[in-house]
C-alpha cells in the first residue's frame, strides 16, 4: 500500500532556433495502479541555462544550440524589441 513518485517527460523542438518546450507530468502510484498526475510546461530558449533540467533537455540542448543558433536567436530578439532611444 504504499505510494511511489514516478516522472514522464516530453520535449518539443520548435524551429528554426530550437526552442524547447517541456512538459513534465508527475505521476503518484498506490500499489502500482495510477492514482494522480499533475502537469507542469516550461519553455527553454537557445543561451538559457538548462543545468536544472532533466538529462534529456540537457542533451537535445547541447547538440541543437550551437554557437551560431544561439547568436542568431539574441539577434532575432534584439531585433524584436522596440528602439526606446529619444532623438
């Protein structure tokens, strides 16, 4: 009768710059039958850190985000935001 913790994880890669997004249920087991599961999403973007995140994530992360993915993405979101400065 006791209860057991157990982790699915599912990554998608959305193109061209390899954002991956994670979607991690947590499921609880009485007696090996399923008795909950809870679901959590996050998002990782190419130059984010991803030392906290499954073995998984870590690795699809170090062989996508290259040098060049990772530079043409600040160069996308650099180019996204708003010129702020007065003339």
């Amino acid at each position: 009768m006791a209860f057991t913790e157990r982790q699915e994880n599912k990554v998608e890669v959305i193109p061209p710059y390899y954002i991956l997004q994670i979607r991690r249920a947590d499921i609880v087991e009485k007696d090996d039958e399923e008795v909950g599961r809870k679901y959590h999403r996050h998002v990782r973007n190419p130059g984010d850190d991803v030392s906290g995140d499954c073995a998984e994530v870590q690795a699809i992360a170090g062989v996508l985000w290259t040098d060049e993915v990772i530079a043409a993405y600040k160069a996308h979101e650099a180019a996204q935001k708003p010129n702020t400065e007065s003339e």
